[in-house]
C-alpha cells in the first residue's frame, strides 16, 4: 500500500503547477487545489512531502528491527499521514469548495495503512496501556497537523509591512475594488503579495455561496468575469498585479508611506 501511496503523491507532486492531473480538467477541483497555496508547504509541493512520508512508511516497514519498535514507528507514521491527509481533505472541502480525487485516493490508502498497522500488532508483544498510547498518538498527530495549518493560514508570518499596509488603505481609500473568489488561486497569489495587510484590500467576495453558486451582486453590477479582476480609477485588470503596478496604476505614493513608516 506504500508504493501505491507513492505512486499517487509523486505523480501529483510531478504535475504541480503544470497541466492539470489526469481525469482532471482545468477547471476541476483537482486543478483549485493543485494550484492552490495549500499545494505547497515550505517552498515545496506538498505532494513531495506526501511521498516521502510513504517512502518512510516503506522503508521502516522493511528494516527496522525488531518487529515491536518498527510496529510502534509505523503506527506513528501512518497516524500522521492520516491525520495530515484528513486536514489537507477538510481545507479542500472548506476553504475552497473543492475535491479531488487523487488526493482523496492518497487519503483512503493511508486510512487503509493504519487500519492495517493497528490490526496486525505482534501477538507476542507485551501488554500495551492503549488509552495512554492513543491519547499521544492523537497528540502527537494534532500537534504536527496544527503546526501545517498555522504555517499556511497565515498565523507565522512575518509582522506587517508598513507599506504593504499603506498601499492596501491608499487602494481602499481611491475606491478601487478587487473582485475575487475564496476558490481562486490566482486571488490567493494576490492577497498572498500583501501579507498580514491583505485583510486591509478592497476585496469583493463573488461567490459567496461556493463555487456553483449564484454571483454577489456587486460582481455582477461590475460585470466581473474572471478572477482576480481589479478595477482601479476606472480601469479594468483581470490579472494578478504586482506591487508596483497597484502602485503606479493607483497614484500612491510610495516615498511618503515609507518615510511615514519610519516616523
């Protein structure tokens, strides 16, 4: 069941940021999540870090001695990958209203690796105190997972950057809008430019009620029909902008926000 499960995370580690995966079309949940912040993990596909966990599963599975010490190690490992597998299904399902089904498929195959890890315990292994075992391995498992997902929420970002900050109230304050979708990776790029200032941006909400949803009204009015799409002293951009460009095209002035930061 390993090298299936790394034949699956390698195969989308390998399409990451290319061509959407197979059976995969290009507006399928499959291309949302692979192209998603959340594909990535510490400057890596997370994919990659999926298939080295398989990797490690294998490797212990077939040489760590003796059998009780490589029997705890693999429950350890399977419960993390599934623990992480899990996370990585629910931020799918929540955070941009999308499924995949390779990704759903690495899931069950980890599932599959702990149930079988579990049942297949040494019989001649001494008695296990399982309420305290399993009350580590859910620690244990939570902590590595809620450390993922504070990195890529956000929470461990570096402090905010005053002209960030300055350009994104400068944009509010112009009335420009940027009309996006929770669902765009695209959009993600572009609040993801503004760090910690992001919630500061203009932003329009345009599918409120998931990706098959009716469109906000406001995009609507706006007649806005792709994503990330900003509207700037009348100007339309149906892009990701760069900082110098919301810079130049908005009129801000970046020589006073920075010697303003500086006060």
């Amino acid at each position: 069941m390993a090298v299936i499960g790394m034949l699956i995370s390698g195969y989308l580690a390998f399409s990451h940021g290319g061509e959407s995966p197979l059976f995969c079309g290009p507006e399928s949940g499959c291309a949302v999540i692979q192209n998603s912040s959340y594909a990535t993990l510490l400057g890596l596909p997370t994919a990659l870090w999926g298939f080295g966990l398989y990797v490690l599963i294998l490797w212990t599975a077939t040489t760590a001695p003796p059998r009780m010490r490589r029997w705890r190690q693999l429950v350890w490992l399977s419960a993390l990958g599934f623990a992480l597998s899990l996370y990585f299904t629910l931020v799918g399902i929540i955070a941009l209203d999308s499924t995949c089904g390779w990704c759903l498929a690495s899931a069950v195959t980890m599932t599959a690796l702990l149930v079988t890890v579990l049942v297949r315990r040494p019989d001649n292994a001494p008695g296990t105190p399982w309420p305290g075992f399993v009350r580590n391995l859910v620690l244990g498992a939570a902590l590595v997972t809620g450390m993922v997902g504070a990195w890529q929420g956000g929470l461990l970002q570096p402090p905010e950057n005053a002209e960030r900050r300055a350009l994104a109230e400068h944009l509010e304050a112009t009335g420009a809008k940027f009309y996006g979708a929770f669902w765009c990776p695209s959009c993600q790029d572009q609040k993801r430019a503004f760090g910690r200032s992001a919630e500061r941006l203009p932003y329009v909400e345009c599918t409120p009620n998931g990706r098959g949803g009716m469109l906000a009204f406001e995009c609507v009015a706006a007649e806005v029909s792709g994503y990330p799409t900003w509207i700037i002293n009348g100007r339309r951009f149906q892009q990701v902008l760069s900082i110098e460009e919301l810079a130049r095209y908005s009129r801000f002035d970046r020589s006073a926000a920075v010697s303003g930061g500086e006060e």
